[in-house]
C-alpha cells in the first residue's frame, strides 16, 4: 500500500518527532534538576552560616518577570546571599513549563511546519506570559 | 512552621501522593491546614511544588515516547485559562469555602476511584470530525504487552471544555487535578490509560504555573516554606515511584481509598463548622 517515497516521510516524521521529545524531556528533567540544586546549596548555606535550617524570608508583590529581574540585580551588585540561591531555585522551577512551551512552539513552527499547532501552542505561551507579567 | 515538619509532611505527602498517582497536594494542604497554615498559604505552596513533581516525572514519560504531545497542547490552552480563573475565585474566597471545596473534590475522587472498573481500553472505532481535524492519534510502543500500540483520539470539542474545569480545579485547589483529567481521557476522549496518565502529567506542569504566577501575583509564594516543601516532596515521590513497582496495585488503591475517604470528611467537616 505504502510506497518507498511514502515510507521514507512516514520514517522522517517520526525522527522528528523522537527529536523532539527527546529535548522536551531534558528541557523538564535540566529545568527541575537545576532548581532543585540552587535550593539544596541555599538551604545548606544558610544553615552553615546561622545554624538554622528554615530560611524565614516572604518575598513582597511583584510577578516572575520582576521576581528575577530583581534576583539578578542583586546577583550583580550585591554580596551573594543564601535567600538569593532559593528564590533563583524557584524562579527556575517556574521558567520550567514555560521553556518547555517555548520549545514546543518552536518546534512546531520551523521544524514541523504544523501552524495549526504553531497557533494553538502560540497561545498557550501568550496566556502563560500574560500570567507571569500579572499585577 | 518548623522547617523539619515541612520537610517531614512533605516527604510523606510526595511518597503517598506517586503512590496512589493522584499527586502530593491531596495529602499536603489538609496536613499543613491541621498543623495551623491558612488554607490559602498552603494552597499557593503547594501548587508551587505540583510544577516540581509533575515536570520530573513528564521528563521521563516524554522520553519514552508514550505522552501525546498534540492532545496535551491541544487541552492546555482550556486548563491554563481554567487555572488562572481558579487561582483568582481562591484569593477572592473565605477559607471555610475552600475547605468545603477541598472537601468535595476529595470525595468525588474517592467515588470515582471506588466506582472504576477493571475494564480494558477500547480503541476509538469512528474518529469524529474535529478530533480528526485536531490530528489526535498517535502511537507507543508498550512494554508488558511487546507491541507497537495504535489510537486515535475522540471527542475534543466535548473534551477541551471538561478541561477547563480540571483546571479551574487545580488551580483554586493548588493540586494538580491528575485524577480528574485522566478520567477525561480516559472516558472522554478514549485514550489508551499509559498515554492518558503521562500526558496529563505533562499538562499538570503547565496548569500549575499558569496557578503559582496568580499566586506569586498576590505576594503569596513564601520562598522559605515553598523550599522544604518542594524539595520533600521531590523526595517523597522519587521514593513512593520506586516502592510502587514493589507493592500490588490493589493494596496500594485500598490505603489510597481509605486516605482520601478521611481526609475529604474532615475538611468537609472544619469548612461547614466555619462557616456556621
């Protein structure tokens, strides 16, 4: 029924795909794991430094976007502090979906060339975006 | 709360949350209210750790090439509009509402799972036009049974919408809602149960941040309770999954049954005295 050309697009299609799983499962698996590290090293460095293993900090209003514009000003100016690994852990765990949707969308748009997918994953990244400069 | 309770509950809550496959948050938010937290607190900390566990596990999932990509970009765009809707109604409510939402949930869940039978996965016969148009199919190589697994996909205009509530649901509740969409997929869309499993952990992750950013919004999302909490119960279900391919299925889901029957009475019980 199928003919070579046919097998050769079906067999093409389905490398990319495996392409692309395969980098979605690291971009979650890199994402989570890199998060989880910057918590265990502030955890453990504040504990070092004051004895204490819970680190009593509250964190004021303001969405992710200004959540890690302000981590990497004081990552910049000033002395590197405990609290700043945690809140960069965290900020990393949230850019987790969000690079994954990212990298969906991306791959759906150039790779695949599927705009139906390219426009529904477009709008889930539009709606995530719009969460995350909430106010 | 002292940091070694956190911890502690956490690790259980993870550990009995991959056992049942229902997630950590189920267990965590009653025990943190027990413990005195505001339900609202505990809701927005734990919601934060959904995206933890649900990305760890979709990582391996994906890889393995069982979750469906398609079905679960299609169906996030209905769960992250719901979350967000979810998250707002939870910083607009009391807290006697919440624990009787809590309450509810947790027992249609329980009936749900108590309700379930053993029945083997059909595959869909007659593929409807949108589904078809949405190219819901797929295939994945299944492992105990030795062959390559074809399905299609059904049903999406009735399945999309459903979704937005599994997603108001996780996102007012701060749980991942993984019983609620599997049962979508399952009985809704007739997905085989391994691709209706892994691919509503791979939509839990983005559902949950589309809830933790309304949370961050609200100055709600406490970095040194959010810390012990995450990492226990990262450790919790790392724990529970490996136990799980010891333990029998069957005496797993009657501890699970029994959990969620007790759990969902007693905040039934603290959200109706509250609100009195």
């Amino acid at each position: 029924m199928n003919g070579p050309a046919e097998d050769l697009t079906v067999r093409d299609a389905r490398a990319k795909e495996a392409m692309m799983e395969g980098f979605i499962g690291y971009v979650l698996l890199a994402g989570v794991a890199v998060s989880a590290v910057l918590v265990i090293v502030g955890l453990a460095w504040h504990w070092v430094r004051t004895g204490h293993l819970g680190a009593d900090y509250t964190i004021p209003r303001m969405n992710l976007f200004e959540f890690i514009v302000a981590d990497v000003r004081q990552v910049v100016s000033g002395p590197f502090r405990p609290r700043l690994l945690i809140s960069l852990g965290i900020a990393a765990l949230m850019l987790t979906p969000y690079v994954r949707v990212l990298a969906s969308m991306i791959f759906f748009a150039l790779v695949e060339r599927n705009w139906k997918y390219s426009l529904f994953t477009g709008f889930v990244l539009a709606v995530l975006t719009y969460s995350l400069f909430l106010r | 709360m002292a940091f070694e309770w956190l911890f502690l509950i956490s690790i259980a809550a993870g550990f009995v949350g991959a056992m049942s496959g229902m997630g950590g948050g189920v267990v965590l938010i009653p025990a943190l209210t027990l413990l005195g937290m505001n339900i609202k607190q505990a809701i927005a900390i734990s919601i934060v750790s959904v995206i933890a566990t649900s990305s760890g596990s979709a990582s391996a999932y994906v890889r393995d090439r069982i979750t469906n990509l398609k079905v679960g970009m299609f169906l996030e765009i209905f769960t992250i509009l719901g979350a967000i809707a979810g998250a707002a109604i939870t910083l607009a409510s009391g807290q006697s509402v919440l624990f009787i939402a809590f309450g509810a949930v947790l027992l249609g869940s329980w009936l749900a799972l108590f309700l379930q039978r053993k029945e083997q996965w059909r595959p869909v016969a007659r593929q409807d036009a949108v589904s078809r148009w949405l190219e819901l199919e797929g295939a994945y190589y299944d492992q105990p049974a030795g062959k390559t697994i074809v399905y299609r996909g059904a049903r999406a205009y009735v399945g999309g919408p459903l979704m937005f509530g599994a997603g108001l649901i996780a996102g007012l509740l701060g749980i991942g809602a993984g019983a609620l969409k599997v049962l979508i997929h399952d009985l809704v869309m007739g997905l085989p149960p391994k691709v209706s499993t892994t691919t509503s952990n791979l939509i839990i992750g983005v559902t949950a941040l589309a809830g933790t950013s309304v949370y961050l919004a609200a100055g709600m999302i406490d970095p040194g309770l959010v810390a012990p909490v995450m990492l226990g119960i990262l450790l919790g279900a790392y724990l529970g999954t490996k136990l799980l391919v010891r333990l029998s299925n069957m005496a797993v889901r009657q501890i699970f049954l029994v959990v969620l029957l007790v759990l969902g009475i007693e905040m039934l019980v603290r959200g109706v005295r509250g609100a009195l």
